[in-house]
C-alpha cells in the first residue's frame, strides 16, 4: 500500500505538470502549493485557495488512496480545479461545463475515464 506524504503529492504533481494538457496550461511550480494528507473518509482530494503563505492547496486523502494509479488521477483532476481558479473559471457549479471540457481533454491524453473526474 501506497504511504502518501506531502513531499509524493508534490512529486505527483510536478509530473503531470510536465505532462499535456497541463504542461500548455503554464501552472505554479509545486513549491508554490500547500500540499496535505488528509484522513478523510468521504473526500479523496481537495483543492482551494487559501489565505496562508502559499495561494493554493491541493489535499489528497491518504484514507482512500493506497495505489499510485488512484493518486496521480485524483491529482489530475485537483489540477483542473487549480487551473480554473487561476483563469478565474471556476464560477457556477464546482464541475461546471469548462471542468467537463478539460476533463475530457485530460483523460483522451492519459488514458483516464471522463465519467468519473466528474
């Protein structure tokens, strides 16, 4: 099983970052990310602006993780979220039609199934 830290999330991070679309999408360096393990039961990943040292977090739960595969999808799919909050896109529904969008041009690209980024 998979032991999940702050330092492998930034890792996981930094590689799709180097990966399309994401590479196009010019993102933060994964120093500029707050990076946690959560223990959460009911939400694998989360990502929000925050109002300390770094402007973004990215929390990924190590409760529900246990395989590399599983973290670096639901890291992609924080990703998007990070995305739309730096273009400012991410008004409406927290899957609104633009996350649809990017989901599925991010899932062609790594072989990853649409229907459950959303």
């Amino acid at each position: 099983m998979l032991q999940i830290t702050p330092d492998i999330l930034a890792g996981a991070y930094d590689f799709l970052r180097e990966t399309q679309p994401y590479k196009a999408w010019k993102l933060p360096h994964s120093d500029d990310i707050e990076f946690h393990v959560t223990n959460d039961k009911s939400l694998i990943g989360h990502y929000a602006r925050t109002p300390r040292k770094m402007d973004h977090e990215i929390g990924i739960s190590g409760f529900s993780i246990a395989h590399t595969n599983t973290l670096i999808f639901y890291m992609g799919h924080e990703m998007i979220h990070l995305y739309q909050a730096i273009k400012k896109t991410d008004v409406g529904a927290m899957h609104n039609a633009e996350f649809k969008r990017l989901a599925k041009q991010v899932c062609a690209i790594h072989g990853w199934d649409w229907k459950l980024f959303i």
